[in-house]
C-alpha cells in the first residue's frame, strides 16, 4: 500500500494548483489515512508561492481580492475536523491548505472552493468510498488509486463524473472526451462523442402543425363501457392527485372516455417511483433487450385492437403506426446489447475507455400526432439503455395509455421503469425541466413548451432535447445518444 500511498502524493505534489483550484475531495482509505496526510503536509511545506510566471513557481496568486476573501471566508467559518496551513506572501496570495476529518455533509466537502485547499475525508470499505465521493452536486472528474488494478476498475464505472482516471490524475487529450455530468454541465470535448455535438442532421426542419383535441358535440358516448384511465406510477394505476379529468372525444364527436388530468404532485410521485427502480440501470443488456422483445410480442398480439383504437382516437388508419411501434420495441431491444462504447488511442501506456452510460430520469413530452408510435419509441430508447422514464402522453389523443397499461402490466417490467401520466404539457413542462432529480427532458409535444424546458434545466443543468417547434425524426442512433452518457475512464498499464 506504501507505493500507492508515495503515487497520490505525488501527483497531488505535482497537480498541487489544479487539484486544488478544482474545490476536489480526498477520500484516504482509514489504515494509511495518518502516513498520507504526514507526508502530504511535508511536501505542503516546500511549496514554493509567489509569481505565477516564474517556471519555480508551485503556486500563483488568486485571480480576484474577491475570491480571496470568499476562500478566506469559506475556510475560516469550519468548525469541522483539522485545518493545517503553510505559509504566503503577502498579497492576493491564501496559505497551502489541508483540511481533514470532515463529515460528507461538511459545506467544505459540498461546495467548490477555487482555491488551494484540499478537504478530506476518511472511509472503510470501498462501497463507503463510492457513496462519499458521489454525494456531491458536481461530477467533473475523479482519481482512483489503488494496488489491486481490479478493485480500481470495478469502482470507477460507479462514480458519478465523466471523466475517472486510474492510478493517475489531470490526464487530457484531444482523442478522448472531456466533459462531465450533474452540475458539471453536459456535452463533451474531444473524441467521437465531441464532434458528434457539433454536428446536425442535414434534412430541412418543419414547422409542427398544431393539433387540437376533438370536440364534443351532443357528448353520446362510443361505448357503453365507461373508459376513465388512470395514471401510471411504480407499475400500478393511480388515481390523479387533484382528482380531475377531461373527456376525450373521437372525429365524429363521440364521447370515447376519460383521462385524468396529472399535476405536479402526480409528476413527483413519478419521480420517486423511477428513483425507486435504479436497479435497472445495473441490469444487463440482455435482459433489456428480452423485455423489450415480450412488450413487443404481447402489443403485436393486440395489433388489430390497437390499430382500430388509433383510428377511433385520430380518425386515421392505425395499422401502420401499430407495425412502426412493434418495428421500434424490436430496434431498440435489438440495440440494447449491442451500443458499445469505444477504445481511444491516447499519448500514455494505456487506454481511454468511453463507456456508454444510463442518463437516469428521463421525462419525455410525447409527440401528439402519433398517440401510440410517439409513446413508445421514447420509451424503448430510453429503457433500452438501462434509464427510468416518466411519459407524458399526447395531448390531443391521450387514451392510448389506457391499452399500454394493460401491456405493461403483463410484460415483466420492473415498477418505476416506466411511469405515464396524461395532462397539459405546457402545465407540467416546467415543473419537469426544474425538479432536481429528473436528469433530462426531451419534448416532441407540439405544444410551445421548449423555451420553457430550457430555461427551467438550467437550474441543475439537465439535458435537454426539444424540437423547438419544428418536427424532428430521429434516427435510431440520435435516440440511443440523448439515452446515454459517455464516462472516460483512463486505465495506465506496464511497469
């Protein structure tokens, strides 16, 4: 454990100004946590403070008096742990700094500093460890360092940052992607998956027609039975919060039943259902891709009552948006398996390995035009790569749901994988792009919700994917991108 204790220490030695600038954490493992942090604060003691262009130089000054004093400030008002500090100049200048013993929850270990102190924490087990370093809003990069090379690449596809480097740190080329994840931001730099995000589909774009729900005009039911569809949530139907519904009537104004009108507390309920199925981000490929194929062999064995249950909504013939939903369930189970992620040559004795990963919750205002079709080729997407998903159906002809339901239900899904909820798009657009623990919206309504999306994401930069108003067909490769992350995990080997 001695060298791997001596390798940390000498890259934080030799990465001193940018680990630190980072605000980044340090987890000790508790047998060796003394002998590290003895060895650390001596090679904090020869660290050399003062111009930033002299090449002598360990550490410069702080960029702004304003930062200065919010580092000062920031420092100064713990209460937590052990504070060991060197010494600086005088000027926009702050001391070398060590903080240790702090709790998970400690501002320190929370917030970002932008400076040059490094907070730490000890932990037992490395499962402990993975829950420390992900408890935390950001997700930028993070350094795993360990003699047993299978313990290390074990822990680090679970650590939540886009970029994990293995018994190494600061590591960057343009061949691999840079970019991280929570409120690190999304998107990346460099690598396939950089220049995919400059990239844009050359077909023209089209305005979106608006579609309106029918009107009733003597409200005569269609069928006698009383069709009043529930919420879908953690795999059971659910009666809507508020208690409301609204009829939905066909072309020819016949009453064809009701669906209930979800509120926020409906969408939250969805959202603690989909937390509660995070096993299924864990679940292979393959048993993705089996339930795909069951949901697609019990909705082709309803074929025709689907396809007269479009028509009866739409007033158009359902048999070919029915074979296009059985054709996506079968594409995307086909590809759950089958999305690899890729090897990136790099300037080190080593690899970058770009591993595809689950986004997480995922809320997704369906298509109108297309009640079954724009329901369940997001869904297939989304589940297909192992996210949870809340679907908001279409708005005009929202009683498909009732028919999926039943498909579900029958399918061997896990509950929360899946959530559906019927409503005004534009009600529950905005409650969607800010709830914390959704992780991307994508919007295909034609409603005029997309602005609303956006600007409400920024409040913990999630993804988002909107259609601006204009009808977008994506191929089944723009689908699978928006359902997944790509985490660089750089692995060194030799002697």
């Amino acid at each position: 454990m001695d060298s791997a204790v001596e390798g940390l220490v000498d890259a934080i030695w030799f990465n001193q100004g940018q680990v630190c600038c980072a605000g980044s954490r340090l987890l000790v493992q508790e047998g060796i946590a003394d002998r590290f942090y003895a060895k650390l604060k001596a090679r904090m003691d020869g660290l050399r403070i003062g111009d930033p262009l002299d090449k002598c130089i360990d550490i410069g000054a702080i960029v702004d008096p304003v930062q200065l004093a919010q580092i000062t400030a920031m420092v100064s008002g713990n209460t937590e742990g052990e504070t060991y500090q060197t010494t600086a100049p005088e000027g926009c200048f702050y001391p070398p700094t060590l903080i240790t013993g702090l709790s998970p929850a400690s501002h320190l270990m929370q917030e970002e500093i932008f400076g040059p102190v490094l907070v730490a924490t000890t932990f037992r087990t490395p499962g402990e460890a993975v829950e420390i370093a992900n408890n935390t809003r950001y997700g930028l990069a993070a350094s795993v360092w360990s003699e047993n090379i299978n313990l290390a690449l074990d822990i680090a596809p679970k650590l939540v940052a886009g970029i994990v480097w293995i018994n190494g740190t600061n590591m960057m080329d343009a061949a691999a992607g840079f970019g991280g994840v929570r409120e690190s931001g999304f998107g990346r730099e460099g690598g396939w998956e950089g220049l995919a995000g400059y990239t844009r589909p050359i077909a023209s774009a089209k305005p979106i027609k608006r579609i309106a729900a029918f009107a009733s005009s003597d409200g005569s039911p269609a069928d006698p039975l009383d069709r009043t569809a529930k919420l879908y949530i953690g795999g059971k139907q659910a009666r809507p919060d508020g208690g409301y519904s609204r009829a939905v009537v066909s072309p020819r104004g016949k009453l064809l039943g009701h669906v209930a009108e979800a509120n926020r507390k409906d969408l939250r309920n969805a959202v603690e259902a989909m937390n509660a199925a995070k096993g299924w981000s864990k679940s292979t490929g393959h048993l993705r891709a089996q339930i795909l194929y069951y949901i697609a062999e019990n909705l082709s064995a309803r074929e025709d009552e689907l396809a007269k249950r479009v028509k009866d909504l739409t007033g158009k013939s359902g048999t070919a948006e029915v074979e296009q939903t059985i054709r996506a369930l079968f594409t995307f189970a086909a590809w759950a398996d089958k999305y690899d992620g890729k090897v990136h040559g790099v300037p080190i004795r080593g690899v970058a390995l770009a591993m595809h990963e689950a986004v997480g919750n995922i809320a997704v205002f369906c298509e109108d035009a297309t009640p079954l079709l724009g329901l369940v080729t997001p869904m297939a997407a989304a589940i297909s790569m192992g996210n949870r998903v809340t679907l908001v159906a279409s708005g005009p002809f929202p009683l498909m749901v009732a028919e999926i339901y039943q498909i579900l239900e029958t399918s061997d899904l896990p509950a929360g994988v899946v959530n559906i909820l019927t409503g005004d798009h534009a009600d529950l657009a905005g409650h969607a792009a800010k709830h914390q623990d959704i992780d991307a919206v994508w919007s295909f309504s034609g409603a005029d919700i997309s602005g609303l999306i956006e600007k409400g994401s920024a409040s913990n930069l999630k993804r988002t994917w909107v259609n601006n108003g204009t009808a977008v067909t994506p191929t089944a490769r723009d689908w699978l991108a928006a359902a997944t992350e790509v985490k660089n995990i750089w692995i060194p080997y030799g002697e």
